[in-house]
C-alpha cells in the first residue's frame, strides 16, 4: 500500500485486513505528538474535514495532509459526541501515564500499603479511560460502571496481596532473592486477571444476549451470543497481552542490568533507565495487543447459533461467513 492512499474520511490509512496495518493504525492513535497539538490547528483540522465531506474544500490539499488531518482529529475527538476528550485519558497519553503507573507496580518489595495504592490507581485509570473513550451510542449505566471498578479494583488487590502472601509461605525457607524474583511477576497476574474480571462484567450482557452479526453488504442478520463470547474473548487477550511485555519484561532486562558493571557505578541512573525500558515496550506493547484481532471479526455461520446456519444473500446464495465489532 502506499504510504498515504487516496483519502477516505471513513476508512483507516492502513489494511485492517492484516496485522500490520491494524499495528499501525493503532501506532497512529497513540502518537503523543496529537497531544500538543494547538487549538487553533485542531479547529483548522476539523473544518478541514467538514469541508471536504461537503464538497466545498478549495484548493484540495494533498492525501498527505488530510490524512493527518484526520489523525489530529481522531485522537482528539470523541466519535459519538464530537468534544474533545481529555488529555490524561486520551489513547495518546496512555504510553507517559502507564510509564507512571508500571514504576510504581514494579517497586521492589513494596509494602502492602504501596502494594494497594498502585493497584487502585491502575485501575482507577482504566475505568477514567475506558469511560472516556466509550461508544456514546450504547451508554452503560452508571451502577455496572460502579460494580465494575468496585470489582476490578479488589480483584486486583486480592491478587496481587495473596500471591504475595502465598510466596511468601510457599518459600519460607527459599532465599530473599528468590521470593524477590518470583514477586515480580505478581503485578502481572494481578492486572491481567483484574483486566479480565472488568471486560465480563462490563460486556455480560454481550454474552446473554448477543452482539449483532452482519453479512458481508453491513446488513444485520440478528444478534448473537456465541458472537458475543467470541468478541469478549478476543478483548480478554488482548488486555492480557498489553499487560504482558509491560509487567515481565522491564524486571527481567532490569535484573540484568543491575548486575553490570555501568549501573553498579552509576546507581542514580538505574531509575532513568527502568523508566526508558518501560517507555520502549509501551511504545509498541499496546498497539501490538490491539491489533492482534482486527475491530471487525468474522466467523463461520457454522460456529454461529442454528437459525444463522441457512442464511441466504439478496442473490439467494448461501451465507458462510458473518462479522461482527469486536
């Protein structure tokens, strides 16, 4: 594909057929450059936009600049509402927030009091982002919103203090340094699984009563539920392996690099350097774990309940495949 395509307002830059296209696309979407963005540039990027979709923009720039154009706005406006959504819970400033959050996770031998903390404020965050950047169009009401925070907040603190506890009594008589390595990957465990608690509570009633299917033309052939799991899933994975490379990889490198001979004479530098390590994989970890499923799925009418087994198109040819928004 070439780097910029012919522009369509309505379509990403990149194939969300494969792999790579999604992983960029979703690079796009995080970029921090949008988050300074002016006002002023928005307001020109946004008009930009309209005119283009009304057929007045005279002189019509380049592919290059209406993508970017896009871009800007995309990361900056909320879809559903068309105001502008928050800096600290936009897509863009996920990577320098979570810096923040994983150092705090990744402490060694914190105490419970920090250990809590941390996990609270993970959370917290991800409610605030979550909320922020919700499908307007299918509002949730408030008292789910509640029950999940309240949910994934003690699932993750329940984790990661019992884990901690279970270590500890597992191997009493192991070394320090041992039950040291072993705690690292508790901050793992405990935001995956809480991660996971918080997308089935929020989205069971996708479970129960389905998510709608659509053939290939967009026309919508019911809801479904096994649609529904498949969809919850896919997401379940996906915070699993945002989580993944954040939480394992920076104590692993880090336990490394603490035994060089640089850091062992350069002390003060190995908070910087965790920071940096923590920056570099969240640079790439989230785009990689959204883009792992493409937004919209297909599945075999097979797999599907049995009143989508004999579909038929306006051609009255067999319907095989069905898709749905992840």
């Amino acid at each position: 594909m070439a780097e910029y395509p012919p522009f369509n307002p309505k379509a990403s830059r990149y194939d969300q057929s494969e792999f790579l296209g999604r992983f960029k696309h979703f690079m796009d979407i995080t970029d921090m450059s949008t988050i300074f963005v002016s006002q002023q540039k928005l307001e020109q990027c946004i008009q930009m936009l309209k005119d283009y979709e009304a057929g007045t923009l005279n002189p019509m720039p380049s592919d290059q600049v209406l993508w970017e154009a896009k871009k800007i706005v995309d990361s900056t406006i909320h879809p559903d509402t068309g105001k502008k959504i928050p800096i600290p819970v936009r897509l863009s400033a996920f990577l320098p927030v979570n810096v923040i959050i994983c150092a705090g996770m990744l402490m060694p031998n914190p105490s419970v009091g920090a250990t809590i903390f941390w996990q609270w404020i993970n959370q917290s965050y991800n409610i605030a982002m979550n909320h922020a950047n919700r499908n307007a169009s299918n509002e949730m009401p408030t008292s789910q919103i509640v029950q999940s925070y309240v949910t994934a907040v003690s699932v993750s603190c329940g984790v990661a203090l019992g884990l901690r506890h279970l270590v500890d009594k597992a191997l009493a008589t192991a070394s320090a340094a041992l039950r040291s390595n072993i705690k690292m990957f508790i901050p793992f465990a405990a935001v995956s699984i809480a991660g996971v608690a918080n997308v089935c509570i929020m989205r069971r009633n996708e479970m129960k009563d389905g998510i709608q299917v659509k053939d290939q033309e967009g026309n919508v052939m019911g809801a479904s539920p096994t649609a529904g799991k498949r969809a919850i899933a896919q997401v379940c994975v996906s915070r699993v392996f945002t989580a993944l490379p954040a939480l394992v990889l920076p104590p692993i490198l880090m336990s490394a690099i603490d035994r060089t001979s640089f850091v062992r004479s350069n002390p003060r530098l190995k908070m910087p350097i965790n920071l940096a390590l923590l920056a570099g994989i969240f640079y790439t970890s989230l785009p990689a774990a959204t883009a792992i499923f493409p937004q919209q799925s297909s599945v075999s009418v097979s797999k599907l309940e049995p009143r989508f087994h004999n579909l038929k198109d306006a051609k009255g040819n067999p319907i095989e495949v069905l898709y749905y928004n992840k």
